[in-house]
C-alpha cells in the first residue's frame, strides 16, 4: 500500500511530504530512501514496490526544495536562508525517529542516491548508530577541498549582489556541467542519467527534474561536502555498520567508477569492517533506472536480506 503524509521541517517554515510502502504482511525491515538533487521520491516508485512485495516497509521524503516539499514554484532548489544543509539533515533524521516509534524491533536500512548519498555520508557520522546498514548509490566523487571552498565563497558573492535565490548558470556549469562530455554526441541534456532512452525521456521531459538549484542550495550542498570529506569525520561512522557502494561504472557523477573506488577505500582505511562495492558495467547515474535494474533490485535484495538477519 502506498500513501502520503507530510511533517514539519526543521526550516520552521516548510512541511515535508514524504511516501511510505507498506507491505500487507508482516514487516521484516525498514528502508529509507534519500533521494537526489533536482528529482522527488515519487521517482523510486518502482524500486519501492519491489521490495514491498517482499515484506519491505520502504519511506522517504521530499527534500526541502524538491518535489512537494516547497511552499512555491520560487522555492525549488532553494534549502533555507540559515543552516540549509542541516535542515535538510534533520528532516531526515525527524523521519527516522517518527518510522522507528511505529517499527521498533525490525532491522533499519537507509538508501542514498547522488546528493543523497552524500546527504547519508553526513548522517552517518552523526547519527550511524542503531541502523542496521546504509546503501551509497551514484555516489559523488570527492573534491578538494580548496575547489569548494571556491564554490561557496563564489555563492555568498552572487547572493550578496542577488540573493540568495538567484540561480546561476554559471555554478551550475561549475557543478554539472562536465557530466555529459563522454556521450557526445548527447541526445538530450542528461544522456548521463541513464542510458534507457525511455527512461531518460521521462526525466528529461519533467518538470521536477528539470530546475536549476539556486546558489542558496548550492552553498549548503559544497558546505555538506566539505563537512563529509573531513578525515575525523569518517573516523565517526560506527565501525561495525555495514556500508554498500554501488554505482554505475559510467557514471560520471562518480568519476566513472574511480572516484566511488577511492571513497570505498577509504572507508575500509576508517576501519569500517563491512564495507563493500559494486559497479555496473555500462549503467550510468541512475542505476534504478537503468535497463539492468531489474538485475540491481535484486542485489540490493539480497544485500539487504543478508544483514537484515536481526535488529543491530
């Protein structure tokens, strides 16, 4: 069963919408999902109901700024004047707090894809404790630090002069620009995404996934960046929770496998004692919608049926 509700967000101001999968059965788990930048969770429809099916109660919400988590059209892509980055992060951590009242005793699984991901790299060092394993999927390379320093002194310049709403084109170039270079001669704007046409058409033609994030977003999300990368930072991810990173290895987003390998390293480096990768060949950003999904649900079954044997 599928169905709607909405909190109030740590903004003060925004209520979040949020999709929750609820198996007809009994529930053996719960599976957070984070979703990514410019996109909603609506979009993990298909992902969701498969593990329904399989005994999966599966939740996400709507980020500030995203989907139906806006007060209007002017907020999309836009986080919130003041501590934007840990809002969004409390809205996820305010959901699992409300969905482990209602299912306390079942193992807690979360999922992050793209932003998301890194989003879920920064709750982990936070709030790692208690879940029985998190899912790294698209995952985003990581950058020097000196690169996005840049990039958030370059936002609070633009917003001095245009506020924090202003969108840039040319931050926007900046972040994402470079990731359809490899599929020239590209049939749309995102031919990175997917290679399922059908698929990319789709996301092409939406308009959710089709806003440009406004220098406000942009700043919260290198400064969530930064905060990530942070060697004592991945000290703190709780040594004995299992991690997966998977990601097509031609995804750009994740320096075409390279850059998900050297953050899978260096979580091993952290001592985190089940950390573990997978890429697919040929997939590229968004692996759920790629034309092996179906091959990709069923390893993210299986990985999550392996450590769902007893609540952590």
């Amino acid at each position: 069963m599928r169905d709607e509700f909405y909190f109030p967000s740590k903004d003060g101001n925004t209520e979040i919408h949020t999709m929750e999968w609820k198996p007809e059965g009994e529930v053996k788990a719960v599976l957070q999902i984070c979703h990514g930048m410019v996109e909603y969770i609506g979009r993990y429809d298909e992902f969701a109901q498969f593990l329904c099916e399989r005994g999966y109660y599966v939740v996400g919400n709507d980020h500030l700024g995203h989907g139906k988590s806006v007060q209007a059209k002017s907020e999309y892509g836009f986080f919130s004047e003041k501590y934007g980055n840990a809002c969004v992060l409390g809205d996820i951590h305010t959901l699992r707090q409300r969905i482990m009242k209602k299912y306390p005793d079942v193992p807690y699984f979360m999922l992050g894809h793209s932003m998301g991901s890194s989003l879920l790299r920064q709750y982990i060092q936070m709030y790692g404790n208690g879940l029985s394993g998190v899912i790294l999927m698209g995952t985003v390379t990581d950058h020097m630090k000196l690169t996005l320093l840049f990039g958030k002194r370059l936002c609070r310049l633009m917003a001095v002069f245009r506020g924090w709403h202003y969108r840039s084109g040319l931050v926007d170039r900046m972040a994402m620009g470079a990731f359809n270079r490899k599929f020239k001669p590209a049939r749309t704007r995102a031919d990175w995404v997917t290679s399922d046409r059908e698929r990319l058409d789709a996301y092409v033609a939406d308009p959710l996934c089709s806003f440009m994030f406004t220098v406000n977003a942009y700043y919260n999300m290198f400064a969530g960046m930064i905060s990530m990368q942070r060697k004592e930072g991945v000290y703190m991810i709780p040594k004995g929770l299992p991690v997966l990173f998977v990601s097509g290895a031609d995804d750009p987003v994740g320096g075409f496998g390279k850059g998900v390998r050297k953050v899978f390293e260096k979580y091993q480096r952290a001592g985190i004692q089940d950390v573990s990768l997978r890429l697919y060949t040929r997939d590229r950003h968004e692996i759920l919608n790629e034309t092996d999904r179906e091959q990709v649900f069923e390893d993210l079954l299986n990985w999550l049926e392996a450590h769902g044997q007893k609540k952590e």
